[in-house]
C-alpha cells in the first residue's frame, strides 16, 4: 500500500509542478516513476497476499488506464507498461490454473507471440506519427 501511495504522490508532485511550471521537462520522470510504482505494488498484491483477486482488477484497471492514455498523449512507454504488467501477473496466475507442463508452454508460446507482435505494431504506428 505504500509503494501506490508513494506512486501517487509522484504523480501528484509531477502534475503540481508541471502546472506551476516548476521544472517542466521533469514531468515524464514523474510519470514514469510513479505509474511503475503503482504498477509494480499491485502486481505484487495480485500475486501474493489476502487481497489477491482485488489487487488483479486494480492491476488490470489501471494498465488499461496506462494503455489509454499511452495511446492517447503518443506515450509508448506507458502502452508497454500497461501491457507488460497486465501481461505478466495474467500470466502467473494462469499457471496456477494449468497443470500441464506442455499447456503452459503452448499458453506462454502463442500468448507471448500476439502480444510481442502487438507491441510491434504498435511501435511502429507510434514511430510514423512523430
């Protein structure tokens, strides 16, 4: 809980700033700490603890929220974190539903392909624009 505080207050501190002008060109720094603190803290949670199927939906939410507005301010990296995280907490959780050695293989095989090729994509619609 304390690293999504400590996230929150990064990106409160960065937009205070930001819109005090105060040091503008720390604004990314800012962001990007402070979603991957958040970012990382409910990962954790929805791996590990009590509240585990609650820290997934916050994961989930926000990686949305990190993908939307990555998309929409022409941000990649927060496409890739949103993505990223998302991708990897699904993912071990998954592997508490399949048993099998193979399954697993052949969730990570063609799971991992669609989303290193949706990336690719993607970055390469973000590298066009600029």
């Amino acid at each position: 809980m304390m690293a999504i505080m400590y996230g929150a207050f990064l990106l409160g501190v960065g937009g205070l700033l930001h819109r005090q002008g105060i040091k503008r060109h720390f604004l990314d720094v800012y962001l990007q700490l402070g979603a991957n603190a958040i970012l990382l803290a409910t990962a954790y949670g929805a791996i590990d603890g009590p509240y585990r199927n609650l820290y997934l939906a916050a994961l989930l939410i926000l990686a949305g929220t990190a993908i939307y507005l990555g998309v929409h301010f022409g941000r990649f990296a927060f496409v890739a974190y949103g993505t990223l995280y998302a991708y990897g907490v699904v993912s071990i959780r998954m592997l508490d539903v399949l048993r099998s050695p193979t399954v697993s293989l052949l969730y990570f095989v063609v799971t991992g392909t669609l989303v290193v090729i949706a990336l690719v994509v993607l970055a390469r619609r973000f590298g066009r624009e600029e």
